[in-house]
C-alpha cells in the first residue's frame, strides 16, 4: 500500500511563524506612519520660516519696541525652522500614526474592549490638540509678559531662537500630556488598578501633586504653574466622573462558600451523584426512583 506522508503540526513552528508575521506587520504599519509624517514634512518645508514666526508671535508681541530675537549659532536660523517643521510633521500626523497602532492591536481585543478602546484613543488624540491650543493662546502670553517684566532694569531681553523653540515645545509637551489626565484616569479604572471612590478619597493628592508637576514643568512663575495645575485638577475630576462607565463589570458567578452547610436538595443531588457513580462501577443499570427526604431509594 502506498505511504501517506501525514504532516504533524509543530506547535513551535507556529509559534514561530506568528511571531515573524507580527513583526511584519508592525514592519508595516511603522513604515506607513513615517511615510505619513515624511509626506507631511515635504509638504510643509517650503513654509518652515512662515511656521516659526507663527511659533514666535506670543514672545514677539510682548518684547520691548527695538529688541528682537537673535541667533547665537550660525547654523540656528537653518536649523531651528526645519526641527519645528518636522516637530508639527509628527504633531499632524498623529492621526494617522494612532490610527496604525489601533489596526495592529485591535485583532487581539474583544468586541466590547473595541467599542471602549475606540472612544479613548480619539480622545487622547483630541486632548493633546487641546493642551498645546491652551498653552500657545493662554499661557504662552501670560508666562512671556511676566519673565519680560521680571527682568531687571539695564537688561536686554532678546531671546534665542533655538532655545525658544526648545522652551516651547516643552510647554507644548507638558499641557498635552497634563490634559492626557482624564484618559490616565479612566484608563486606571477600565484595568481594576483602582475606583472612582478610591481616586475621590485621593483628592488633596492629586490637588498638590498637580502644582508639583505645574512647578516642574513650567517657568518659575506662578501664573503657568497655576495655569497648569488647575487644568490638570479639573480633568482629574472630569476623568472620575466617566470612569464610572468604564468600571468592570462583577463576575457572573459567584463564588460557592465551600464551609456554609448544604441544602436538602443539594444533598439529594449529592447523595444521587453517588449512587450513579456506584451503578456504573458495577455495570449495572440503575433505576431512577423517588427518594424521600434522607436522599434513599
């Protein structure tokens, strides 16, 4: 009789064989967001001067009448424009960079863990957009007018470009992740780490952590710290009050308390289960009769 040659599936082999086809596909999806962002660069590189002097306009308003800014090293009027230009090449993009992390991890959720997920990912992308917009029209004002004013008398104000562009990406890193606060909260919820009771009780903490962090990440002057910790304050609130509806839901069962005493009927069910597994050892059929309340035929 002719061999059947029966291929034995190899349990590591198709572990291996998934694992490459994961990292092909975060392959892909990593390459498209670049593209994305590569795109968006060229797009805006011809306008990189008109970019930064959009960036500059809070600072320039508020400089004493014949001072400017200046640019220390030679290469910083070059550079300084196209490491912006780049900067909002990926703040544009990231759309469409958390829209590839969504399609790479969305197949290994449930349905209902989609239609949560879904929701917070778009309203992360929107709080970020909405702390660096509160940074660059209310704080940016407030916190240049004041470090102007607070220098002493004979002193030139004149900043440089370059170390205005990192001061200002700061402010525009720590108001987005600050207004991340309600999706960080929800998120705690959503994984059991915590309640919205516990976060309540925790209240003064978050209050005097928030000015810690407003005093970190913000100019020494109290207007942005306090334009940063209030903001933060109110969103943790917000971020209590709609992780209620992301709270996990209690298990279905519960959990037999193995010490209380059994029923009558669970004791019939017991006694029953032991009669048929007596019969079966014996081979014999069993004939399925009343029983009275001690559980005897």
């Amino acid at each position: 009789m002719p061999k059947t040659s029966d291929k034995v599936a190899d349990p590591e082999l198709d572990k291996g064989q998934t694992f490459v086809s994961h990292l092909l596909e975060l392959r892909d999806r990593l390459m498209r967001a670049v593209l994305s962002i590569l795109v968006i660069f060229i797009g805006l590189i011809y306008f990189a001067r008109d970019i930064y002097t959009l960036l500059a306009r809070p600072i320039r308003a508020v400089l004493p009448e014949g001072t400017s800014m200046v640019a220390i090293q030679v290469p910083s009027s070059i550079f300084a424009p196209i490491k912006l230009t780049l900067v909002a090449s990926i703040f544009l993009a990231m759309p469409v960079i958390l829209h590839q992390f969504w399609k790479f991890v969305a197949p290994g959720l449930y349905q209902h863990e989609r239609r949560l997920a879904m929701p917070i990912l778009a309203s992360s992308v929107a709080l970020f957009y909405a702390g660096a917009a509160f940074a660059y029209f209310v704080v940016f004002p407030l916190a240049f007018q004041f470090v102007i004013a607070f220098a002493p008398e004979g002193v030139s104000v004149t900043p440089d470009i370059n170390y205005y562009l990192d001061f200002a990406l700061t402010l525009f890193f720590a108001f987005g992740l600050a207004f991340e606060v309600p999706i960080a909260t929800i998120v705690l919820v959503w994984a059991g780490a915590t309640t919205p009771e516990k976060l309540r009780k925790a209240r003064p903490y978050v209050i005097v952590g928030a000015f810690v962090i407003g005093m970190v990440l913000t100019p020494p002057d109290a207007i942005s710290q306090t334009l940063l910790a209030i903001p933060m304050w109110l969103l943790f609130e917000l971020g209590v009050v709609l992780s209620r509806f992301y709270m996990p839901k209690p298990a279905a069962t519960e959990e037999v308390d193995e010490d209380r005493p059994l029923t009558d009927a669970e004791l019939d069910e017991e006694f029953d289960r032991a009669d048929r597994e007596m019969d079966e050892l014996a081979g014999r059929p069993r004939d399925e009769g009343p029983r009275d309340g001690d559980g005897r035929s």
